[in-house]
C-alpha cells in the first residue's frame, strides 16, 4: 500500500519532458526525436502535406 495521498501523486514531476526551447536532451531522446521526425516527413510525403524544414532537417540525422 503506498503511503502517499493523491494530492501528492499529481504533484510528481514529470519525466524528461523535451521541449524546443533549447533544453538538452539524452542520446536517447535525441534518437526518439529523429524517428519521429522521420515518420512524420513519411506521413506527409503520403498525405501529400508540407513537412517543416526543420523536421526535415532532423530526419536526416543519424541515430
């Protein structure tokens, strides 16, 4: 049985939330951010949409 109360489980902090506004990431969140820019530029290649070129430019990134 945990011995906090609910007040205290809303209250926890987040775990490595990645934002674009120039915080760090790990290797790996990097690595997750590539894959998802790349299947976002897959996606809007088939849905005929523009992709950003900065997610463009992210997919072609090594993992």
């Amino acid at each position: 049985m945990s011995t906090s109360t609910p007040e205290q489980k809303k209250s926890r902090a987040p775990r490595h939330v990645t934002t674009s506004g120039g915080r760090q990431l790990t290797p790996a969140g990097h690595r997750v951010q590539v894959a998802a820019a790349r299947l976002r530029v897959a996606l809007d290649e088939r849905l005929g949409r523009p992709t950003p070129a900065e997610t463009k430019a992210l997919s072609k990134e090594d993992l």
